[in-house]
C-alpha cells in the first residue's frame, strides 16, 4: 500500500502521482495525460476521481503498488447525479481492520447533496445547501460509536444543516443531526461536533459579525417557542420591566401599553392592556392590578386575559400620589390632602381612608418594609418619619428624625436595619430606626439596590461594587472590569449580577467571597434587570430573556432510573451530543444495479447495527462507574497502575503508582471487569 501520495497536475496537463519514500523525498509512480475539461481529486491515498461539470458519470483511477502500477484501472461510475458544482472532499474514520483511511466526496446538484463513498456507492441528502462547512470533530475515545458529520449552509435561507451519515459493509444510512436558523445572511461557518457541549456553529455574517451559537443548547432548552403575528410598526422598545409576586410587567416606550407575564413551564402573556393617557404608577396585589394615569385616573383590572376593569376614580392628582402594596390591600398616599387609604383585595374594591398625616409631605417620600407590613413617610422638612403599622389596627407612629434639612433627598428604601436615603448629589446614607438614631454615610453612587438586609453601591470614580449587610455590620467590595450600567442581588441575596452595556457583558458575581463566577455576552443589552425565584430577567433588542440561575450549593439528588424523566435532555445527558441520540435515520437500500436506490425512514431500534442502543449502553455503564472509579482530567478517565516498589531509607517498601489514561472504550470496559471481580 502506498503510504503517503500526492498529486500534481502540470502546466502542459500531466498529472504525477508520487510518493513519499522518506521525509522530503519523493518518487514519481505514474505520470497520466490530463483531459483538459477533467476536474480531479484525490479521494484517498489509492484513489484518484476524474470527472466533468454538468456530466453525470465519474471515473474512479485506482492506483496499485509501485511495484504493480501497470495493473493501475479506470472504473466508470454511471447514473450519478450531475456534478453541477465542483467536488469536496471529507475524510472519514480510520478503518481499524484495514488500515487505510476512509473519505468520500460531496458535490451539490438541484436539491440535493450528493455523497459519493470510497466503497463506489453514492446516496443523496435532499435539500438547497449550496456550501460545504468546515468540520471538526472531537469525540475522544467514542468516535467509532459515532458515524461522520457533514455540515451544510443555505446562504439564500441563512440556514445551517448537519447530518450524521455512516457506511457499514457497503450500507449507507444518514439522519439530520440538527440544525440553525440564523436571523442574518451568513458568510462563511465552521462546526464543531465535541462529546461533551454537542454542536456548536461559529459564523462570520455579511455585516462582519462573529457569532457562536450552541445548536445543542438552542435545540434542547425547556421552553416552548411563541411566534407573535405582528405588525412590526406596532411593536414598541420597552422602557420599563419590573417584577411584582409572580409577575413580570413591561411598560413600552409609550408608556401606554402594559404587559403582564408568568413564568410558569415557559413565559406566557397572561395580560395585556392599552390605556389612552401616560402611566405614571402600577401595583400588583394578588390578582389585582392598579394604573394611575397621568390624567389623574386610577383604575384596578382583574388579572385575565379579558383585563375585566373593577374600580375607577378620576379623583387622584398622578404627580403627588404614591401607591404601595402590602398584604392584601393596595396603600395610597395622598400627598396634597396627607390622607392614607387603602383598598383591599376583596370582592367588593372600596376606596377606605384609614388615617391623616401630621405634617406636609408633597414630595410623597414613601416605602415599605412588606415583611413587617409597615409603611414609612418622611415629612417635607425631613424632620419626622411616620410609620404605618397594618399589623397595629392601622396606628401611625411617628419618629423624629434629626436629618440636615439642607440636603435634598430624590428617594427612601427600607431594609431590616432601618431607611436608606438617596440623596441628589448621589450620596447614600442608612439611617438606624433604633434608639441610636444614627445616621451613616455609605457613600456615593450612580447605582445601588437594597435587598432584605443588604445594600449595593456603584462607585464609578474606581469601578468597585461596594456590598454591606446592615444586619452583621460587615462591609465589602468587590472589583468590576468596567462600567456598571445596571445590577441587582438574587433572591436570597448571595449573588450579584452586573449589566456592561458597552461591552455587552453580563457579570454574575458571589457576595460572601467576591468571585466573579459567569461572564456573558448578550448583544444589545438593556440596562434593565430583575430577578425572580431563581430566574434573571433581561432584556435585549426589544425582547425579553429569562436565564436560569444554577447555584453552587445545589445538593446532589439522586436520579430514579425507573421513573421517566420530563426534564430538558441538556441537565440529564452527561454528553451533551447523545442530546441529539431520537433523531431518526434514513436508510439507503441499493441492489446489484446502482441506478436502484431507495431510501428508507427508519428508527435506531429498526436498524439491523443499532449504533444508537449499543453507545448508549455502553455510556450508560461508564457513567456508573466513572465518578467512583474513574476521576475525569480534561474530559479523560484515569486510573492509577502499580508502577513498581521502593525501598526507603529505613528499609521499608512502598508501592509507586502512576496515572495512565485508559486509551479505548475496550480497555475501560475490562477495567472495570477486573473492579467487578475484586482484583
């Protein structure tokens, strides 16, 4: 067998056949009269293809031994689809049992892909490709459970195929493995098949963009795809995106249009509803929901899909009136009268005063501490805090505060240690509603957010994230790489998530150590961001993103073999490309007569070789024993073998062990033979 060949075709159209008899040293074996409308190319180190555009045959030059190259021979092969495009080729697996690399070549005709394997034989891939995409492949010690990959582009469509395809003893099957839709026209792809992460595509798009995307991902998230027919000349930026319980409300730019949303398996439109005047304040409670207009217009809607009005009034100055929810009843502060009313979620929604206010408060500094039920108004002149008590039979208590009346202060919160000033030269101070009554500068900042008993500040000046927990007195910061356009803690508050508009970055960080444990990149980030449970809500190019918070400390749970699983294929398989294992085959029957070929739909459990249920078995085992047995180092298996026995100084003997990665599937196999038998 020759061991390496190269071809070249010279100017006066001869072709050389050489081979290599040492590095840098060739031999001319055979010297053939090119056809000066013949395309050419090697198919493997014995094979040569000649063929023309636009005919339908191909002669296949099979090249003997130097020794027997006068028996070389041309073999025609008839009935092929037309070569309406020049050949490519792709290589196959190595052939164990014969020692040769195997390859075939790919050309498209009218509707199809056409493959034409070393074995002489030739099947076709429907479909308008037009591109044969670049290939690599990395399935470790697996990739003879594995057939061949083909990766094929429609630039008209900007859709991207691939397909598995496989040749046993002369039968020909494939399947379409998965598959991309992409939103741009692209230029130029490449694929990479890898065990573990499954598909992934790198694209470069007509506009210069480079993209990744993660077929396998894409393919096998939970979630259910809503396609909304829309006129686009309607469809509105959202400005505004905030969770209220279970909810998910956007306001578009507008401000006009409010939306309601539930994550429940997937993201559903549970609410939608158009007002005619600008919407100046909204508040959920329980299935309730409460606008003011800038027209002065309060109304409360049912929360349904039929958005069932429930209560008006036109009595309401918008600008100096804040809403709160608490408990069941929605709390309203009006700041020109300095009445409280509340209404509450029941049948019958009533407008109920239930207190009177000492002292002006216009400016309607307001908040509410929901776990306590309390509701805290500071006073014009900064001199007194009420508090509502709805646990006390709606008393007001009132505080006297001891603030400088010479800063002007935009805005208050409440966390577990007291009330939080934002102040409008962007300082930031916590005022402690204990008998101290002390008031601490935390700092300035362009963006902060309180949680249960803690606080986040943004220090532009030194890009620091700077973290207090008002109830341990513990202080903390925590260095970005650079500009913080938006964050927000987690639920439980031990995790923190930064928005870079600039680089399109999303930053998931640790509290209680500073780590930074995720980077994303999501184009066109909004500098909106919320939490819920353990869902982040984002929004990115006018749509909104739902990204799922998986957590370090997450227990082990054991899986139930015996019981069917429903959750996303991703979180069960261990191997991400075994994600794409149900996809069916097509079988390819030809008979003595090449020009006879049919295909055939068939399962993995149809085929007479079910490759599907034999790796899948075979990985199944592994996964058994792998994580006791079988410690993983980049993605590879190792055991530690008895290497040989030292004598130390006192003149005792140990044993040397050395880790040696076990090279195939077989040699894991009996090893775990020898772990069943106790040796």
């Amino acid at each position: 067998m020759i061991e390496s060949l190269v071809k070249v075709t010279l100017e006066t159209d001869v072709i050389c056949y050489l081979h290599t008899k040492q590095p840098e040293s060739y031999e001319i074996i055979k010297k053939l009269k090119k056809k000066s409308e013949n395309e050419g190319i090697l198919l493997n180190d014995t094979t040569d293809v000649h063929y023309d555009i636009g005919q339908s045959f191909a002669y296949l030059y099979h090249l003997k031994n130097a020794e027997d190259f006068q028996n070389d021979s041309f073999r025609r092969i008839d009935d092929l689809p037309s070569f309406s495009s020049r050949c490519h080729r792709v290589a196959c697996h190595q052939e164990l049992s014969t020692g040769k690399a195997d390859a075939a070549l790919v050309w498209f005709d009218v509707g199809t892909a056409v493959v034409l394997h070393s074995c002489g034989k030739h099947f076709c891939i429907p479909g308008d490709y037009g591109i044969l995409c670049e290939t690599e492949v990395t399935l470790y010690d697996f990739s003879r459970i594995f057939g061949n990959f083909l990766c094929f582009l429609n630039r008209h469509t900007s859709k991207i195929s691939i397909f598995e395809w496989r040749c046993d003893e002369g039968s020909h099957r494939y399947r379409l493995f998965a598959y991309l839709q992409v939103d741009h026209e692209i230029s130029l792809c490449v694929c990479h098949v890898d065990l573990y992460f499954g598909i992934t595509v790198y694209c470069t798009l007509d506009n210069g963009e480079f993209r990744k995307y993660s077929v396998t991902m894409m393919s096998y998230l939970p979630g259910q795809s809503i396609i909304l027919k829309q006129d686009k000349k309607l469809i509105q930026s959202i400005i505004d995106l905030q969770i209220h319980g279970d909810f998910i409300v956007t306001l578009d730019e507008t401000k006009k249009n409010l939306k309601l949303y539930r994550f429940l398996n997937h993201l559903s439109l549970v609410m939608d509803i158009c007002v005619f005047n600008v919407v100046t304040q909204y508040c959920i409670v329980s299935s309730h929901l409460l606008i003011i207009e800038s027209n002065g217009t309060l109304s409360i809607y049912e929360i349904s899909a039929f958005s069932e009005l429930k209560f008006e009034t036109t009595q309401v100055q918008h600008d100096v009136v804040k809403v709160h929810a608490v408990k069941s009843s929605f709390l309203i502060v009006n700041g020109t009268t300095r009445e409280l009313f509340s209404i509450e979620n029941k049948r019958s929604l009533k407008l109920k005063k239930i207190g009177t206010l000492r002292f002006e408060c216009r400016s309607v500094l307001t908040t509410v501490m929901p776990a306590q039920s309390k509701l805290f108004i500071l006073s014009d002149d900064y001199s007194t805090l009420a508090i509502w008590h709805a646990n006390k039979t709606y008393m007001i208590q009132y505080v006297s505060t001891l603030l400088d009346s010479s800063v002007l202060i935009n805005n208050i919160h409440a966390v577990s240690a007291g009330i939080v000033l934002h102040c409008h030269d962007q300082q930031i101070f916590l005022w402690k509603l204990d008998d101290s009554n002390t008031r601490t500068f935390l700092g300035r900042a362009r963006h902060f957010q309180t949680k249960n008993n803690r606080i986040v500040l943004y220090d532009g000046s030194v890009n620091k994230l700077i973290v207090y927990d008002t109830t341990q007195m513990l202080r903390g910061t925590i260095q970005v790489p650079n500009c913080c356009d938006a964050l927000c803690f987690s639920e439980d508050t031990e995790y923190l998530f930064v928005i870079d508009r600039e680089e399109s970055m999303l930053l998931m960080y640790q509290v209680n150590n500073g780590k930074c444990l995720e980077k994303l990149f999501i184009e066109n980030l909004s500098a909106q961001i919320q939490t819920m449970d353990d869902r982040l809500v984002l929004l990115s190019n006018d749509e909104m993103l739902l990204i799922s918070i998986a957590k370090q400390h997450t227990s082990y749970v054991e899986k139930n073999d015996h019981v069917p699983s429903n959750g996303c294929a991703l979180f069960e398989e261990q191997y991400w490309i075994c994600c794409h294992k149900k996809r069916p085959w097509v079988r390819i029957s030809t008979d003595n007569d090449s020009s006879n070929i049919s295909t055939t739909l068939a399962s993995s459990s149809d085929l007479p070789l079910t490759f599907d249920n034999d790796y899948l078995n075979i990985l199944n085992e592994l996964n058994k024993l792998a994580d006791v047995h079988l410690p993983c180092v980049d993605g590879h298996p190792y055991v530690d073998f008895v290497k040989k026995l030292r004598t130390m100084s006192d003149g005792t003997q140990i044993l040397i062990y050395t880790p040696c990665r076990l090279k195939t599937i077989f040699q894991r196999l009996l090893y775990f033979d020898f772990i069943d038998q106790d040796i």
